[in-house]
C-alpha cells in the first residue's frame, strides 16, 4: 500500500511539474511560410510524450513521439492568408494565435541594417505616422553573442504600428511594406543584426578557424567594447536559434567594418551565403545593400571600402540566386549612417519582387559592366541592365579613371553611347584598363533608363595595393 501511495505522489509530482515549451519564434502574431513545411518544435519534460500539433488552416492533426525531451514535426501551410491558430497538445495544451500565412524574410548585418526611424530617417514623422500595417509582422532578435550555438533566443512576433515599426530596422521595413503592397500577402520580418559586427562574427567559427587565410585575417580585426569580433559570436546567439524556422529569404546590409581586412571579403562574404543556406537546408535568395560611399580617411586615394564594394560586386556575379542594391547615389560622405533608408528598401525589394516572386517588367538593377573593347587610345564598355540605354545625372560623367601597361590610373573623360561608354584620357595613349568610382568616397553619377545607379567596378584583375 505505501509503495502505491509513493508511486501515486510521484506521478502526481512529475505531472504538476511537467511542461511543454517551444521557442519564441513560435508565439501568437508570428508568420509563417506560405506553401511550404513549416517546422514546429520545442521540448518537453515528459521526455517521451506524444506532441500533435494542428493548424486551423485544414485542422489535421500531425503527431510525432518525443524523443529524449525534444520533439519536432513539419506542419504543410496553405497559401497565403489568417489569421489561423496553430495549437500543440501532448500532456498540456499550447494555443498560438493571430498567426499569419505569408512571405518571411530575415535581414541581418551591422548598423545600416540596425538602423531605426528614431535613429535617423528621412520624413520620419510621416513615416511613422503611416506605418499602421496588421499583416506586416516583426520579430526582433536581441543582441547577443555565445561562444556556443544556442537554441532559443528572447524575443516576440509584434505587428506593424506606428508604436512598433519606430524601433526596428528601417531597411527592413521598408522592404516588407514594398513586399506587402506589391503582392498582398501578409509578410514576417525578423531583424538580427549588431552595429559594427564584421561578417566573421555571422559565420559559425569553425569555418573561419578551419582556414587559414580567413583566420589571419579576422585576427585583423579589432576588439571594441561596443560589438562583438570573434567568429562565430553573433552566428551562436543570433542565427542558430533561427534555423528551423522556413524562411523565403534573406536581406543583408554590413562590409564597413570590414575594411581592416578588406581582400579577404571576396572569400568570407560568399563563404556566409553558403554557409546560411546549409543551415537553412534551402538555396534561397539573398539580396544586399552595396555599402555607401564615406568619407573614413580624409584621403582620395583609399579604398579599402572600395575594395569591399568590388567583393560584393564579385559576389553577386559568382554566386548564385544573389542580387545587389547599389547605394552610391544616397550616401552621405559625412554620415556613416545615411538616412535614405526608403530608398535602401526599395531596392532590395525590387530584385525579390522581379527575381523571386516574378513581377513581370521591374527593373531591379542598375548598370552592371559586362566587357570592354581597346578601340586605339580609347576603351568601349558595354554593360547589362541597360537595354534601354545609360544616362546621367549632371552634365558630365564622373569617378572613371584608366590605365595603361604601367597600371598608373589617371582622370578619364567618358561619353555615353547608347547603351555603352567611351572612356578615354590623353596621357594614356595606349590604355589597357578602367576602374569606376574605385576609392572610398566616390560620387558618381551614371545611370539606367529607370535611375538605378551603377556599381563601382575595375575591368582588371591586378593584385590591389593598399597603402
């Protein structure tokens, strides 16, 4: 009898004390991807309990046996729409409501993408005023480095209000809203960025350390009391604990911390793209912000920023299912933070809207150099995105320099022809190469027919040397 009463206390305890928990990126008012396998997880201390999850969309239940504390199950999501209610039953009953269907997208980087309306942005009180939009969601990760890959992080799904959208990230907002009113579904935004941070710090340390070039040159960069600098930080606290949540894809905005060690950014900013998507388990499209022009030395001649421009441009001709958005037009040489972040948005979200959602006739890019042609003393370069020809905004074209065999770049003069460039100077009589707008704090002026500006470039392959 008393060894039936203990047993019956001890079950009674065990019960009184049992839990079911998911992370927070599960919780009332998130989005989930549309048509896709949504995953649901979380743990329990009933280590070996039935989980059933069901989704109001079509109330099927799907069930899976937890497994030493952990269960997870993928959830198929209808198309777009809500809001729903997604409910997890095993020995206590969990209910997330006002859960949306629709398009998530995760923006990360350093501080142009951390930036808010009330860190500085234009037309701020009217942008604020106007920003009432319920089906647009945000999820703000905390700052938060680890030494180790966590699980879970602090945070909730809030909707868009002129209360809310005024502390998250301005670039990611303006990206979701030109999302929401182009394609009318609801859209999940879920910020995770750090002011400052180097891109080593967003990819697990592991892969930095396991290579000796990105190892030396992350040891390049410096410690600051304000960011973290060590690989795999920011990865560890910020990134990991995403990885199971579907994403349609991502928005990045970062480089400019790393000019300390600009020429290893053509190998690590690539090696994060991978990287993600592994993660992930899905190829999905990542667009970015080229960094904007900056006055950093004083000095025309530097162009460790430049460089880390002409690595994005690498990257986004080499790797796959990658776009960028051009910003040398709506910089600021006297604020590293320029406050046209509208604008930022709305580039980003014209290369999604073309190359993810296919929006037939959107002219997502700007100029792009595609080849040059030596015709005597003079260089012909033809570019893509510019069917419909090239213009400028000013009288004269600007930032083109050219160079001969002895790789001396000087002043060129450069004409529009069409959809092509004349570039020539006469102290280079036999040129052999150009850059465009390749220093750091460049203003040049060269356009498409929609007024996207052109990225900086070079038409060779020279070793860069940095003074």
């Amino acid at each position: 009898m008393k060894k039936l009463l203990f047993l019956i206390l001890v079950l009674l305890f065990n019960f009184s004390f049992a839990k079911i928990w998911t992370p927070t990126i599960l919780s009332d008012n998130m989005v989930l991807q549309q048509q896709s396998e949504a995953t649901i997880w979380g743990w329990t201390t009933a280590t070996s309990e039935t989980i059933t999850i069901i989704g109001s969309w079509n109330n099927v239940e799907v069930t899976t046996k937890a497994h030493q504390g952990i269960w997870s199950v993928q959830v198929p999501t209808p198309v777009a729409g809500g809001p729903y209610t997604v409910t997890i039953k095993g020995h206590e009953e969990i209910t997330f409501s006002n859960v949306m269907i629709g398009e998530v997208w995760i923006a990360s980087g350093q501080s142009n993408m951390q930036w808010t309306p009330n860190m500085g942005l234009d037309n701020v009180e009217e942008e604020i005023k106007n920003a009432n939009y319920a089906d647009i969601r945000f999820f703000q990760v905390p700052q938060r480095k680890s030494s180790t890959p966590q699980d879970d992080t602090p945070g909730e799904w809030v909707s868009c209000s002129s209360e809310t959208m005024q502390n998250f990230s301005s670039v990611a907002y303006f990206f979701g809203r030109k999302l929401y009113k182009n394609l009318s579904v609801p859209i999940g935004l879920i910020s995770s960025n750090w002011g400052g941070t180097p891109v080593e710090v967003w990819i697990p340390e592991a892969l930095i350390e396991d290579d000796s070039e990105l190892k030396a040159a992350a040891q390049q960069i410096s410690e600051y009391e304000w960011w973290p600098h060590l690989p795999g930080a920011t990865y560890n606290g910020m990134i990991h604990p995403l990885l199971n949540f579907n994403i349609a894809g991502a928005i990045w905005y970062q480089g400019e911390s790393n000019r300390a060690n600009e020429k290893s950014y053509y190998k690590s900013f690539p090696l994060l793209i991978k990287t993600w998507r592994n993660l992930w388990k899905k190829d999905f499209p990542f667009y970015f912000a080229q960094i904007a022009p900056y006055d950093y030395e004083k000095d025309k001649k530097d162009i460790k920023a430049a460089v880390v421009r002409d690595a994005q441009l690498y990257t986004m001709l080499n790797v796959p299912n990658t776009g960028m958005a051009v910003t040398n037009d709506i910089g600021n040489l006297k604020n590293i933070h320029p406050t046209n972040k509208q604008e930022v948005g709305r580039r980003l979200a014209l290369w999604a809207l073309a190359k993810t959602y296919g929006v037939k006739d959107v002219v997502y890019s700007g100029p792009v150099y595609k080849s040059m042609e030596i015709k005597r003393n003079k260089i012909i370069l033809s570019f893509d995105y510019a069917k419909d020809g090239l213009k400028m905004e000013g009288k004269t074209l600007k930032e083109f320099q050219i160079a001969g065999v002895d790789k001396q770049f000087v002043e060129a003069k450069a004409r529009i022809k069409g959809n092509q460039i004349e570039v020539y100077a006469k102290e280079v009589k036999e040129p052999v190469a150009v850059r465009f707008a390749f220093y750091d704090k460049a203003l040049p002026n060269l356009v498409n027919s929609a007024g996207l500006p052109a990225s900086a470039f070079r038409t060779d392959d020279w070793e860069i040397e940095i003074d």
